[in-house]
C-alpha cells in the first residue's frame, strides 16, 4: 500500500495489489472521516493502524462513494460506533448485489477469507449532502456516470475532490450510463481544484485537472461515434479491436495497461447497446 498527502488534512492511500484503487482520510479537528476502503483486507487494516496511530482523533465516519467491491470490500473492519455512510442508491445497490459480488471475490482471494457483507445505515436520498465535522466541510454529491450510485467527496476547505471513479484514467461506464457519466463530469469541471483523488491511479493536480477532465469527455463522445460506425456498416465487434484506447485519445499505460481491458470492455458494452437498438 502507498501513503501520499495531498494536503496537511488529506492522505491518500493506494492498493498496491489491485488496480491502483484509493481510499483518502479527512483528518478534522473531531475526528477523522474515511472515505472508502482498499479492496484487500490487510491492506484496509493497515490504513485504519495507520490512522489511529496518527493521534489525531478517532475515525468518526466512513463515506462509500459506490457499491462495487474494490471500494467497500473493507467496510467490516472498521468499528461497530463509526458509522457508515453513502448515498441511498449505493445503499440499495449493496443490499442487493453485495453479498453475491464478495462471494465472487473471496472465491477468487484468499486475502477476503474474512470478509463480511456490512451494508451503510447512514443514508442521504438528494443530490448533496455536507458533512459537517470539526473544521471541516465535505460535500457529498450523486455524480452517476461509472455506476448509477456514484458519489464525489469535495472537501471545501482543501479544495480537494475525492472524486472516486467519476475520475480515472479512462472513463469505464460498463456498470453505469456514459451520457450521466458525461454529465456529471462537467458538473465536477464547476468546482474549484487544487487536486483530484482519482478512484484508481496517480492523484491529479491543479494544473492537470481540465485535460484530464476534458481528455474524458472527448473520450466519451469519440468512441461513441466510433462504434456507431461500426454498427452502422454492420460490423462485427471484432471491428472494434482497430479502435485501440490511443486512437482514441487515452494513454495505455496506467494502471499498468489495465485501462486496455477497461476500454475493450466500455467499446463492447457501447457495440452491443448500439447494436440492439439498431435492430
Ligand atoms: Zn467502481
């Protein structure tokens, strides 16, 4: 696991054994708010030693900013008194295909041998919520696009946006809806950023932000006319394996190249959409 802070309240810290996904820690002045957790065990075990080692108050509350796995598998390590927050649709995603999604996963890893199902009980049903706590104000907003349920953390004071996998190196909407998910990233491109905690990979910086932002919704709208192309001329989805993610405008590299699976599979979910609504 990595540990970087991206400002003297916000830390960050990065599975070194799945996708690069990240979990961040608010420290305030009444305790400490975590916002998701990593995907495997010990590695979430480690952050929580890690914070309460800090000195710097209790960890008061955990934010889950969607239902997928990699992102909450590490919720029933955190103490029965923190409470447990997230977005009634995540809420509702959890109860209803959780149990089934860390079945798979302890299936597929020993390191979740452990792992239980703890579902938030602490739910907002609008588009934004703040969290109030010590010194701080974290603004909680819907931002679907990668899942239905997807949620940032905007952390006012630090100007800093926990923005989970609303932002990552490619834009993967296989679970969710990519015309929200175009949406909701200019809505993100409103706020005012001194960084981005992206949900998997390297954190952003101020000066990288409206590229990478406008990197992703060029994306979106390219492949989508891409593989309409090839629904049009009535191709089969091996035509897809020409558009690779560099002409299509997104680097190969991060995630050591796990963004290649991620973009294959956004251009079949795209190709059979496309294509069942041309028949
Ligand atoms: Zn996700």
């Amino acid at each position: 696991m990595r540990r970087e802070r991206v400002s003297d309240d916000i830390y960050v810290f990065t599975s070194d054994l799945y996708a690069q996904v990240t979990a961040s820690a608010v420290v305030t002045r009444e305790g400490i708010v975590v916002i998701d957790t990593l995907p495997f065990s010990n590695e979430t075990q480690e952050m929580i030693d890690y914070l309460n080692a800090l000195g710097q108050g209790p960890i008061r509350y955990l934010v889950n900013t969607h239902w997928h796995g990699d992102h909450t598998n590490g919720n029933y390590l955190f103490d029965p008194s923190i409470e447990l927050v997230c977005h009634k649709k995540c809420q509702e995603a959890l109860l209803q295909h959780g149990r089934e999604a860390l079945e798979e996963a302890k299936e597929a890893s020993p390191l979740l041998e452990e792992a239980e199902l703890r579902v938030p009980d602490v739910v907002f049903e609008e588009g934004e919520m703040v969290l109030h706590i010590g010194n701080k104000s974290i603004e909680l907003a819907l931002m679907p696009g990668h899942t239905l349920d997807s949620t940032v953390a905007y952390v006012r004071e630090d100007k800093v946006m926990l923005a989970a996998d609303t932002v990552m190196p490619v834009p993967y909407f296989v679970w969710g809806d990519r015309h929200k998910f175009l949406e909701s990233l200019k809505a993100l491109e409103q706020y005012q950023m001194e960084s981005i905690v992206q949900g998997h990979g390297e954190v952003l910086l101020r000066g990288e932000i409206p590229s990478a932002i406008q990197s992703s919704i060029k994306y979106l709208n390219f492949i989508e006319k891409k593989v309409m192309e090839v629904v049009e001329k009535g191709q089969s989805p091996s035509a897809l394996d020409r558009l690779t993610i560099d002409k299509c405008g997104k680097s190969r590299i991060p995630l050591n190249g796990l963004v290649q699976d991620l973009h294959r599979a956004n251009l079949l979910s795209l190709y059979e959409e496309l294509s069942a609504k041309a028949n």
